[in-house]
C-alpha cells in the first residue's frame, strides 16, 4: 500500500512538475534549426480519430490510437483493439499511408501494443547527369517504422507507458535505420474523471545516418600516370536527428444526461486543448471537440495554430500562412456498431479531413476498427 501511494505520488509530482515548466517550454521551438530533422513521418499521425480534431487530445486519448500522440492512453484498452487506416497524404502529391495496430489488455491493469506504419510515394523516374530526362528507369522510397509498446494502469486515476520504434528509410541501394523512444503520463481526475491531463514525450533517439552502394561513384582519372584509370569512391551521409516534441495538453468532459446516480456518460461533449514543443520546428497550440452519442457516433473538429517568428524578432501565434503544412481546421466522425452478448464490443468506421495551407488537396484518412 504504502508502495502504491509513493509511486501516486512519483507520478503526480511530474505531472505538476512539467505543468509548471509550459511557460519555459512554449519557447522552446527553434525555427532556425527547421528541416535540420529527419525522419519526418514520425509526426504525421496515421489515425482518423484524434486526428480529426487536431490531435488536440494528448489528454483523454484512449486505446490503440494513443500509440501516436500519448502511449499512456493504450492502458485504457478494454480487451483487444484492432485497427487499419489508409490516409491519402497531401491530395494530389500521389503519396499514400497505411498503418496497422494492435494493442491487447494484459494482466489486471496492463496493454501491450503493435503498430506497423509504411508511407509509399509511388514510382519516381531515374536521372541522371547524363540522363537528366530519365533513363526508363523508376525508384520507389520506402519509409517503414513498427512499434512495440507497453502502458500501465498505476491506479484507477493514473496511467502511464512507453514504447520502442524500429524506423527504416530506404531506396533500392541506400538506406538508413534507426530507434525512437515515447513515453507518456495521463491523469484523471474530479467526481466523474471528467478532467484529463496529459503529457507525452516522442521521438527521442540518436541520430540517423544513411548508408549503402547508392553513396558510391566511379570516375576517370584524367591527371598525371593515373590518365585513362578509373576509380571509385565512397561518399559519406552526414548524420541527423529525430524530430523530437513534446506535448502537454488538458481536457474537459460535460456530461449532457443525469440518473439517479448522477451524470451519465450517455450523451458527451469533450474540449480538449494541446500545446506542442517541437526541437526542430515552429511549436503547435491546438483545440478540439468531441460530440459523443451513446457509443454509436462521435463527432469532432479541431484548429491548429503555429507560433511565427514576426519581424521584431518577438513570438506570437498567428493564422495561416505558416511554414507547417497541417495548421488550420479538421474534422472527422466515427459510427461504431455494437456486438455481443453484451455490446461491449463494436465494430467502427473512422472518417478524418485535414486542410493544407499550401496548393496541396488536405489530407483524407479512413480506418475501420475491431474492439473486443
């Protein structure tokens, strides 16, 4: 007992400790280092329903979709969950996502998960120096990351997890590989848990480089005795980091019905709220809603907003146009099925529209979902 409320407090105390360090970590982005990061992909989320509010949910995601945004929230998964989404990325760029996850309750208060994300951009022609028109030849890049995650209930208010992601970027003769670490608190409290704290740290791992034939070249050597021999040499990639991020978000739930008992949770509205730290780029402030009726039909929307360097040197948040590219409005809706005995378990479908603030067509994600 006496270990329980010591690790309650542990927890509680880092909770408070990074609420209190937001106002040092709101300038924390760095613009000037923007695109110095790799591995890009990390921050787009793969999944229709937080994102269709802007991913403004770090708090009070619950499930396998917390395997993005807050890995604390996989505790939450009630037996099995089993999810596929296809995102059509930046309309009219001919790039395209699938993801995968599972997540799988274990023990009395655990989950453990998988997640298999790969990012296609089709077929791209070959040029060359000698053939700056293209040689009949095509190349397709392959961005492949797969994640294994645990996540914890300390108690019936406090949640906690982290997961290890295996990331591989590679061409047919270049590739690069490398390993991020995320971890994640959720905190819930009040007489319904109708507030929700959260705070998630992504992405953080040592530097990528690339490597391979691709980086290796053959020329003549036209000087000296050596004119008329040919040789090879080995080019090498500088490394990179992870786009590492912080986010630290609250919500709040209104319950719209009441029983005998008090509220019930039948009828919900959710406002949530995210702040995003990230190391290589503009910071994020977003917001969301969720409307929820019964277990049948959630609907949601968000807005994100980017901090913008302005010309007194000064930081302030400000609308489109920005250097990001998924800042503005989102929604999204998802219509769940129940089965079973008991209808505890359902079937769903996941619908999310990201707008772009650049010539790109948004962003559509769909998914469908098993939970058990």
């Amino acid at each position: 007992m006496e270990m329980k409320d010591t690790t309650k407090k542990i927890i509680a105390s880092a909770l408070i400790t990074a609420m209190a360090a937001l106002p040092v970590a709101s300038y924390a982005g760095n613009p000037d280092r923007a695109g110095s990061a790799g591995a890009s992909e990390l921050l787009i989320n793969p999944y229709a329903g937080s994102s269709g509010w802007a991913n403004a949910n770090t708090s009070c995601v619950r499930g396998l979709e917390a395997m993005f945004s807050n890995i604390a929230g996989t505790a939450l998964t009630r037996k099995t969950e089993v999810l596929f989404t296809h995102t059509l990325w930046l309309g009219g760029s001919g790039v395209s996502i699938n993801n995968f996850g599972l997540t799988q309750h274990v023990g009395s208060t655990g989950a453990i998960g998988i997640n298999v994300f790969s990012m296609s951009a089709g077929q791209i022609p070959i040029t060359t120096t000698d053939q700056p028109e293209g040689t009949g030849s095509t190349f397709s890049p392959s961005l492949i990351n797969v994640a294994l995650s645990y996540a914890k209930g300390f108690s019936d208010n406090i949640y906690g997890g982290a997961s290890i992601r295996v990331i591989q970027e590679a061409l047919s003769n270049v590739k690069s590989t490398g390993v991020a670490l995320d971890a994640g608190i959720q905190y819930m409290t009040g007489k319904y848990d109708q507030i929700h704290i959260g705070i998630a740290l992504r992405n953080v791992g040592p530097k990528m480089t690339y490597a391979g034939d691709g980086l290796s070249f053959t020329t003549n050597l036209n000087n000296g005795t050596l004119a008329g021999y040919s040789a090879s040499f080995d080019n090498k990639s500088s490394s990179f980091n992870l786009p590492s991020m912080l986010n630290i978000g609250g919500a709040y739930d209104f319950y719209l019905t009441k029983d005998s008992s008090g509220f019930k949770k039948d009828y919900r509205i959710t406002v949530a709220a995210n702040f995003t730290s990230n190391s290589f780029t503009n910071d994020i402030f977003s917001i969301g809603t969720e409307i929820a009726i019964r277990r049948f039909l959630m609907v949601r929307g968000g807005y994100a907003i980017e901090r913008q360097s302005t010309n007194n040197a000064s930081l302030s948040y400000s609308p489109p146009p920005t250097t990001g590219t998924l800042t503005g409005p989102s929604f999204g809706a998802t219509v769940q099925i129940p089965f079973g005995k008991e209808k505890k378990s359902n079937v769903g479908l996941d619908y999310s529209y990201r707008f772009t603030n650049t010539a790109f067509a948004g962003v559509n994600t769909f998914g469908i979902r098993v939970t058990l």
